[in-house]
C-alpha cells in the first residue's frame, strides 16, 4: 500500500501522512494524536477501526516542552481558549484542502487526549469539517461552548474510570454539551486510566461497524 507524506514545504498547512482507503466508499478517518504524538502515532489505531478506510494523520503545530499539540494550554486541563478556536479553525481548513486534494469525503476524526479535544472543539465551531468522531479522553474544550448545528454527527466519547487527567463531570458536561447542539451523542466509560486499553478498541471497533451499518 502506498503512503504518502507530505512536510512543512507542502502546499498544505500541516505535516501529515495520508494512507489512502483500499476499497472507496467507506468514510475516511482523520487521526488526531496527544500531546507528544505525531502524525504517525495513530495510523495502527485507524487502521484497527475501519481496514477499509482513507486515513488522514497530521501532526500539531503547537510545541508544549518539544512536544506537539494541537492547542496550547495554560496548565493542565486549562486551555489557552482564544487558540482553541484559532487552531480548531486551522484545522477546519486543512481538512478541507486535503479533502480537495486527495478526493475525501468529510471524515470521521478518531482523537486521542488533546487530539479529542481538538476534535471537539472543530464540532463545536466548525460542524460541517466532520462527519462525526470517536473522542478518547476527551474534556470541555471550549467555555462557554459556541451554538452550532451538529444534527448530521454522531459521536462517541470513551472516558476512563480512573482518569487522573479528565473528570467524570467534565467528560460528562462534553457529552451534553454536543448533544444539545444536535449530535447523536454515545459516551461509555471503561475501566482504565488515561491511557488506551483493549476496552477502548473494542468499544470503538463496535461503534464504527455501526455507523457503517447506518451509512
């Protein structure tokens, strides 16, 4: 299978790896990594949840210590909002100029930690950029949350039982805050930590085969 990977030079705004789908017709998935991440963290993640999938992986622009994010924050679990929206908007328009690019539908974005919340925050201020997500650890990324309309998407958050990042009432408040502006909203809790486990593919796994189903 062919990978391409486009860098800083390219005429689009982020480094990225595009993996391009083996069968069209199954809806693309944009990875979004945590910090520290990078563009090729998620690839095995997407490719365990839809074989069958486009995959577009770009890397944050933010450095936080040396290490990527999406947005900066001013301490854990506090955001710096107004670049919040700059870079979720950011981000919007990259996934629009790779959708022309590379011939995309709107993709589905798979978020892990601040990808998640970076996912969110795209749902909240720029709803037509995703079909929906699946938002891993994912907290409120924008305070109070702008109105939009999110009655196409269908989203899946999965907390941790024992987060010590993400509380159970912000997770929560995420949840409602995304359902009230339309989105079909699932949220499960698994028992883990911050980190991925096995529970967490297996929820997701389940939850694309499902949306696939209703395609």
């Amino acid at each position: 299978m062919t990978i391409s990977t486009l860098n800083a030079n390219s005429t689009l705004a982020f480094t990225h790896r595009f993996e391009p789908a083996p069968h069209p017709g199954v809806a693309p998935l944009l990875l979004l990594h945590g910090t520290g991440g990078d563009e090729n963290d998620l690839l095995p993640l997407g490719r365990a949840l839809s074989p069958d999938a486009a995959l577009l992986s770009p890397r944050g622009k933010v450095l936080e210590g040396g290490m990527p994010r999406f947005f900066r924050r001013l301490a854990e679990g506090v955001f710096d909002q107004e670049d919040v929206k700059r870079r979720a908007n950011e981000l919007a328009d990259f996934v629009a100029e790779a959708r022309a690019r590379y011939g995309l539908a709107p993709p589905v974005a798979v978020g892990f930690s601040n990808g998640a919340n970076i996912a969110a925050a795209m749902l909240l201020l720029r709803p037509e950029a995703l079909a929906g997500a699946v938002l891993l650890r994912a907290m409120v990324p924008l305070d109070p949350a702008p109105a939009g309309d999110l009655a196409v998407a269908r989203v899946l958050i999965l907390s941790g039982a024992m987060d010590p990042i993400v509380p159970a009432d912000n997770a929560a408040a995420l949840a409602r805050m995304l359902s009230a502006n339309g989105a079909a909203v699932e949220q499960v809790t698994v028992p883990a930590g911050h980190g991925l486990t096995q529970s967490d593919l297996a929820q997701a796994r389940a939850w694309m085969n499902a949306l696939r189903g209703n395609r």
